[in-house]
C-alpha cells in the first residue's frame, strides 16, 4: 500500500504529465498503425501466393482461397469465387473441400435470395 501511494505521489509530482501522456498515446498510436499496415500486406502477399498456387492447381491453395472469398478475410467477399474454388478443389481431389463444397451449394440453395454464403 505504502508503495502505490509512493507511485501516486511521484506521479503528481511529475511536470507536463499532460505531455508524457500526449507522447505516450502517439507513439502508441504510431506502433499500432505501423503494425496494422504490416499485417495487411502480410496478408495480401498471402493471398497472392495463394492466387498462384491455386492457378497452378494446387487443391490445398485453392481450398484456402476459397474459405477465404467465402468468410471476406483479406478479400473481398464473393459468393461465386468460393463456389469457383471450392470445385477446383474438389476437382482436385481434396476430400475437405467435396465437403464443403455440398454444404456450401446446399446453404446457398437455402439462402439464395438473401445473397449470403
């Protein structure tokens, strides 16, 4: 108890606190945006590779990609691009995506004039 009072105390003593915590808060705020930047051209170069990857055929690849238009991640949602994709790899042989793919065409049958995945 005597320790926080002592933490209180030095901190009303502190000059321009009204400064540091503008500092702080900017350079706070700074990182964040730096980060956020960082992680979406993370992301975008992701579904690059992805885009490549799948082209060339890989179910994995287009499996992801197609989860991806499906929930909106990093892309924009599409209904008709997860369809396209998820059937390239059920095509491909990807046991995963044949399942998913039924209940995607079976959810999308169900919700067709709501305009929902």
């Amino acid at each position: 108890m005597e320790k926080l009072e002592g933490i209180i105390a030095y901190i009303t003593k502190i000059e321009n606190l009204e400064l540091y915590l503008f500092l702080f808060l900017l350079l706070f705020t700074l990182w964040f945006i730096r980060n956020t930047v960082k992680y979406y051209k993370g992301e975008k170069k992701k579904v690059k590779t992805l885009h490549r990857f799948a082209k060339a055929g890989e179910s994995d690849s287009q499996y992801q990609l197609a989860k991806r238009y499906q929930k909106g991640k990093a892309v924009k949602k599409s209904c008709n691009k997860a369809a396209f994709w998820y059937r390239q790899a059920a095509y491909s042989g990807d046991k995963a995506a044949k399942k998913q793919w039924r209940l995607f065409l079976k959810k999308r049958k169900s919700t067709r004039n709501n305009n929902k995945c």
